[in-house]
C-alpha cells in the first residue's frame, strides 16, 4: 500500500466512522423519542456498521504497523540482494550483514512473544481465531456501549432544562444547559458563566415522573425567591427577597409523567436552591434525583 492509497483508506474510515457517529445519535433520539424496543433496528444496522468498520481498521492497522516494524527488514534484504549481485562482497559488509539478520530474527521472535508470552501452543489457537477475537471483542464493547446508553436512558432521566437569565425578572437570557438535579448552593458564586454573582433568575422546565400513585410533599430551600408549579398548578409561591427559606406543600398524583416548572430568582449575597419531595416511606424529604426528572414536557 503507497502513500497515496493509505491516504484514502484512512479518508474513507474517516467518513465512514463519521457516518457511523451521526447514526449514533439517530439511535440515540429513537431511544428517547420511541423507545427501546423502536430503537432496536437502528442498533442492529449500527452493529453491522461498526463491525465492519473494526475489520478495515484492523486490516489497515495490521499493515501500517507491519511496515513501520519491518521496514528495516524489507531494506538489508535490498542490500543483501545488491552484494550478492555484486559478486564480490567483502567479508566485512557481510559479517555486517549476517549481524543484522540476527537482529531481525530477533525482532521477530520478539514480536511474537508479546502475542503469546507464556504459552506458544496457544499462538497457533490465536491464529487460527484471531478474526474471531478481534470482532467479538469488537461486538462487546459496541453492545456495552449501547447498552449503558439504553440503560441510561431507560433508567436516569436526564435532568431538568435550565434557563439562566440576567436581572431578577427574566431579563435576558444568557445560558441554557440541562442540570441533573436542583441542588445548588452557591454562597456569594454564580451558577453559570457569564452571570454575575448576583441578581440574576433560573427556570427549569421538563417533566417529573412519578413512580406510584399516592401523595407527594415538594419542599423547595431557596434564597432568594422561589416559586413551583406541577402540572400547571402552583404549589409554592414565595416570589419575595429573603435568608434560607423553606416552602412546602403536599400534592396527590399518579404514577406516571408530570409536567414541572421551578422559578428562583437571587438579588445579592447567599444564593441558595434545591428542590425537594418526600414519598410514602419517606422519613425525610430528600433532593429529586436525576432519575425522575426529564427535559422533556
């Protein structure tokens, strides 16, 4: 392979691994938007996708490194072809000669033991296999991958939308992230670059889930003002400038989504706000965790 034609190997493993990428986040929406059992069909087409990209990374992977270890060899059997050429080599170019291939037998025996370092009954297994290996190992650690992504989605919502404002009255938005749970407290620190350390507001959107029917107490700890709402109902209200406050109401509601709006504004100093529930067997709130709570409303 010249240098021209590992230029376009690698261009098109480049373009085919980006490819792949896209497809990546494809599955990624269908997990979120349709599920897993909808997103099974992408992760197999995905599956195929990568295999086969592992096996042209390997096969052009084997013949770089080949001939970035062995150049040495392919050049003294050059030379070793021109003094027999020759017809006279001297005594002293060929000792040279033999000390060298010594040194590549050497090398080579040297490559081999970091394939097998105890067993050498094994090699002959592992050459045989070695295309096996490679694509299992390859297919494990795609379903691994898919598999934690699944299960993160399936399991972990993904936070709360956050919406991050200069001035205390929504003024002028200046970051939107997502935050996995409200549990800030900042002293006299900004929650996000390019906010001051002061007077500035937060809303966070998205859904709630809940996990059984029953009745749910929402404890918000804020400074300065606060207000939440749940399905469009607002259970706190204490939109004022004030120290380390705690709000509370309870609230009956289904297992299932709900939707959740939390507002919080800071005018100086402390700032301070997390964001609370207390369930059934619950013998103190505790913060929502990332699990419950989804960016989407």
């Amino acid at each position: 392979m010249d240098n021209i034609q590992k230029e376009e190997t690698i261009h098109k493993l480049s373009e085919e691994l980006t490819g792949i990428k896209k497809s990546f986040e494809v599955l990624l929406l269908a997990i979120e938007a349709e599920g897993v059992s909808a997103a099974t069909d992408v992760a197999e087409r995905l599956m195929a996708r990568v295999e086969k990209l592992m096996n042209d990374i390997k096969m052009a992977y084997v013949e770089v490194i080949f001939e970035k270890r062995f150049r040495s060899f392919a050049e003294d059997h050059a030379r070793l072809q021109e003094m027999k050429a020759s017809g006279k080599p001297s005594a002293d170019a060929f000792i040279e000669m033999v000390g060298r291939i010594e040194q590549h037998i050497a090398g080579a025996d040297r490559e081999l033991r970091l394939l097998v370092p105890r067993k050498p009954m094994a090699f002959k297994w592992v050459k045989a296999n070695w295309r096996r290996m490679a694509m299992a190992a390859a297919g494990v650690l795609v379903l691994w991958g898919i598999g934690s992504v699944v299960h993160n989605y399936a399991t972990r919502g993904t936070g709360l939308i956050g919406e991050y404002y200069d001035g205390s009255s929504f003024r002028k938005l200046v970051r939107t992230r997502r935050d996995l749970k409200i549990d800030f407290d900042l002293n006299n620190r900004s929650p996000v670059r390019g906010l001051s350390d002061d007077n500035y507001s937060v809303r966070w959107t998205g859904s709630l889930r809940v996990p059984a029917d029953g009745e749910y107490e929402f404890v918000t700890r804020s400074d300065d003002g606060v207000r939440l709402w749940i399905d469009n109902e607002m259970l706190v209200d204490n939109w004022t400038v004030h120290r380390a406050a705690v709000d509370k109401k309870a609230k009956v509601l289904s297992a299932g989504m709900h939707a959740i709006k939390l507002e919080w504004f800071q005018r100086r100093g402390p700032a301070l706000m997390k964001l609370y529930w207390r369930m059934a067997n619950d013998a103190q709130p505790r913060i929502i965790e990332p699990e419950y709570l989804s960016p989407n409303s």
